[in-house]
C-alpha cells in the first residue's frame, strides 16, 4: 500500500501519480489534500508519513510546491527514510543505497512525465543491502539517539 498526500499545489500530479499507480497494479491510500484550496503541507505531509512509520503503508510519495516542505514534515515522523527527488537517478539510488521509504516531489518543479518517470524508477528499484544496511543501520542509530563515534 503506497501512502499519497501533497499540498493545494500537487493536487493534480498526485492525480497523475495515482492514475500510474493503478497502471502499475499498485494499492494507493490517500491522505489528503483533496481540496485546491491553500492549505497546510506539514499535517498531510504528518499523516502519510505516520501511515509509513506505523506499518499501514510500506511506502509514500508526498507533493507540495517543492517537495521540500513536506519532505523535511515527514522526515521528522521517525521511521521514515525521506528523499526529495527531480532527477530518475537521485530516486532510484535513495531507494538502492538508503532504503528510502518516501518520495517527494515538487509541482512546481517536475513536469507530469519527469514525476511519473521519477516515481516508477524509485518504485521498482530493490534496496541493496550489504554495507548500505550498515550505513542505514548507522542513520536509525543517530534517529534513536544511540549513535556515537
Ligand atoms: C506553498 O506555497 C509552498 O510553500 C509549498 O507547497 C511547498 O513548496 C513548501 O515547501
């Protein structure tokens, strides 16, 4: 189940992104916005991501007008592994190397194809494991305040 949520600016590319979901075979829960009306990206940006973190969906794909906005929300949801990406190769190497768990894009940076692009390539990408575990392992310490060096 993939988490989706974005802001008054990634309502229609969310659209997009779950229209390719479904192409995909792909279970999609929404989380919101639904309206085009300005509104606040950390609560929807806190909803998907808590969805991820709590084991109700495996991953998420956030919009807002940058990505960034509600990338760093969610990055403060503990558990997730967050990237905000506009390029195919950024996406598929968080997903090889960091096991990032959530997607972000900006609206107002992507075009439709590009996103798509980006979300499919970040989709089908399989963690690599090996020394990134060690080093992912290393980044859930620090969130656990269980890091020293
Ligand atoms: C909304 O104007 C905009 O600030 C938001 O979508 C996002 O880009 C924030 O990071």
């Amino acid at each position: 189940m993939i988490a989706l949520a974005c802001d008054h600016t990634g309502l229609d590319l969310k659209r997009e992104i779950a229209g390719m979901l479904d192409e995909m075979g792909l279970e999609w829960k929404d989380f919101g916005t639904f309206e085009p009306v300005s509104c606040d990206y950390p609560l929807y940006g806190y909803r998907a991501a808590k969805a991820v973190a709590d084991g109700e969906c495996d991953r998420g794909i956030l919009i807002c007008g940058t990505g960034i906005g509600i990338g760093i929300a969610a990055s403060k949801v503990k558990g997730t592994r967050v990237c905000t990406c506009s390029d195919v190769y950024s996406a598929e190497l968080s997903k090889r190397h960091n096991n990032s768990n959530i997607l972000t894009m900006g609206a107002r940076v992507v075009g439709v194809d590009l996103a798509k692009m980006i979300a499919r390539h970040w989709l089908t990408a399989e963690f690599e494991g090996g020394r990134h575990q060690r080093r992912v392992d290393m980044i859930t310490a620090i969130e656990e305040g269980a890091f020293s060096c």
